[in-house]
C-alpha cells in the first residue's frame, strides 16, 4: 500500500493560484479588446466615408431608382475549323531522328495539313506538348487527343516566321 510522502515544507498553492488567475485575466482581456478592435476597424471606415445608419439607408435605397447592372456577354465561340483547314508545325525536340517526319506523315493521315516537320531547337524536351496561336484552344486540344499528348498552352518564343503560317505546333518530347 502506498504511504503519502509529507513535504519538506509547505507549497504556496494560494500564491500559485492567484498568478495563473492574473495571467489568465490579463489573456482574457487582450483577446476581447482586440476581438473589439478587429470589429470595429470596418465599422470606423464606414463611419469615416459618411454612411449612413441602417434605417436611414433602406429609407434612402426605397427612394432611389433601381440601378441594373449590365452583366458580362459571353463571346460566342466559334466553331471548331477541320482538320483539313488546321496545319501543324511538328518540331522534334527529344533527339531521335526522323521523329518528327514520321509524327508528321502519321498527322497527314488523319487529315492535318502540315506546315513542316524540323528539329526544334533544342533536342532535349521531357514532355511533348501541343501550342496553339490566340484563337486555336479547340484546335490545340483535339490535336492533342490525336496525338496523345497531355500538355496544351499557347505559344510562347516562337515568332510568326518561325511557325511558318502554322496556328498549331506540335513539339514532340522523350
């Protein structure tokens, strides 16, 4: 059976009690002036810009004309052009030769109009990826479904005479 150990000399619980009761007060009061002042913060911007109390505002907004707020038009999308009328620049950038011709001549069969087959300009992409002109989204994803490629963006780096008339580049990777 345990025996209770008697202290060497008494512990201040009181004292001990009464410092943690003070701290947990000072805690208690720090939250709640700045729970106040993150309140009150938007309610003095209002007050600052001259709004008005709530009754006043309703009474104010029954009096005025309705206001319509013209909503954004969508830009109707144009169909998607055929394949025929799509050409496609085929850069190989994974460095096996003949990549690109082949890539090319397997587009021709489906219907692609090819704007060229080269080397890109560099031989060592990871991906392949498919990049379309302003315009061409639709075209650049249904390119990439028949070429089972994952990765479609716009161009980017390529000048105009560099795409050769092409809205369409596909850049074959490793």
């Amino acid at each position: 059976m345990d025996h209770a150990q008697q202290l060497p000399r008494a512990f201040p619980w009181r004292t001990a009690t009464l410092v943690m009761g003070a701290i947990a007060t000072l805690e208690l009061v720090a939250l709640i002036v700045g729970g106040a002042l993150l309140f009150t913060r938007p309610l003095h911007h209002l007050a600052a810009k001259g709004a008005a109390p709530e009754h006043a505002q309703r009474a104010t907004a029954a009096a005025r004309p309705a206001v319509h707020v013209r909503r954004a038009t969508r830009v109707p999308s144009l169909p998607l052009r055929p394949r025929s009328r799509v050409a496609v620049l085929v850069l190989n950038g994974n460095g096996f030769e003949g990549a690109a011709r082949a890539e090319a001549a397997r587009l021709r069969g489906i219907g692609y109009r090819i704007g060229g087959a080269k080397n890109a300009a560099r031989r060592n992409y990871a991906r392949s990826m498919v990049m379309y002109a302003p315009g061409y989204g639709k075209e650049a994803r249904r390119l990439a479904r028949d070429a089972g490629v994952r990765l479609v963006a716009p161009v980017d780096g390529m000048s105009p005479a560099a795409l050769k008339a092409s809205p369409l580049v596909l850049l074959l990777g490793s």
